[in-house]
C-alpha cells in the first residue's frame, strides 16, 4: 500500500491532527475496553504505520490520557474539554489507532471485520434494525 493522509479533529475542535503512513487495518473492535472507552457497542479503529506518522495541528496540550493498569498496550487518549476519544500512538505495533469517528476526512479503507465479537454485548450489533436519515418519525 501507498502512504495516505488522514485528518481529524475533537468534537469541540481545540484538538487538530493529521496522519500519514501506511493503513494496516480498520476494524470495530467489540472488546470490553473499547466498549467503556467510547461508551457505545464497538470502536472503529483505522491503524496507520508508522507510529511516528501523527502531526498534531493544534492542542496536543488539551490531550488527556488514561492507562488501564493490567493492559500491555491500552490507553485512551481523549481532548481534555469535550471528551472526544484522539488517536493515540502505539510503539509496539509501530502504529497510530485512529477512532475513526474523529476523521474530518473519508477513511483510506472500509472496515474489514469485527474483532472480539463473542465479547460483544448482546444488544449489540446482532439484528438488522430501522434506519432513519435524521429521528424517526414523532420522536
């Protein structure tokens, strides 16, 4: 694959940042950290090489991180005013985990899979519900 550039910010936009590098896969992980850390069913996680491939544009200074103790890998890095989950950099996959829903820009690649499925809640992801473009009708 090619180096693409990636681009993405927080919900309340102190937080700036592009990526370029190489996508190695984009998954929505059902595991039970990514579930606490985004507070929804999965994450879509986008992971670009090299680890060293992330610019910060504006607020690396408003990033908040937390280590989950027993984790060899796991933190969560979030904007520190709105919460928003970040990318975060991790040297032992050389990478940079992007939460896909902090893209400004299209992904390089669709998502190839689910991953940690049978840790998935059961209501999550399992049945083929309504969709609606904006509420549903008398909301």
């Amino acid at each position: 694959m090619s180096d693409i550039t990636v681009s993405g910010s927080c919900l309340c936009g102190l937080v700036k940042y592009t990526v370029t590098g190489e996508t190695k896969r984009f998954y929505h992980c059902h595991c039970q950290r990514c579930r606490k850390a985004t507070g929804t069913g999965h994450a879509s996680n986008l992971l670009i090489t090299p680890h060293t491939s992330i610019s910060w544009l504006q607020g690396e200074d408003k990033l908040s991180r937390y280590k989950v103790p027993e984790a060899e890998r796991f933190y969560n890095c979030f904007c520190q005013n709105c919460g928003s989950p970040m990318p975060r950099v991790v040297p032992e996959l050389d990478a940079v985990l992007i939460p896909a829903g902090s893209l400004n820009t299209k992904p390089p690649v669709n998502p190839q899979g689910h991953i940690f499925w049978d840790s998935r809640a059961d209501w999550s992801c399992k049945d083929q519900l309504p969709v609606y473009a904006e509420y549903p009708p008398n909301s």
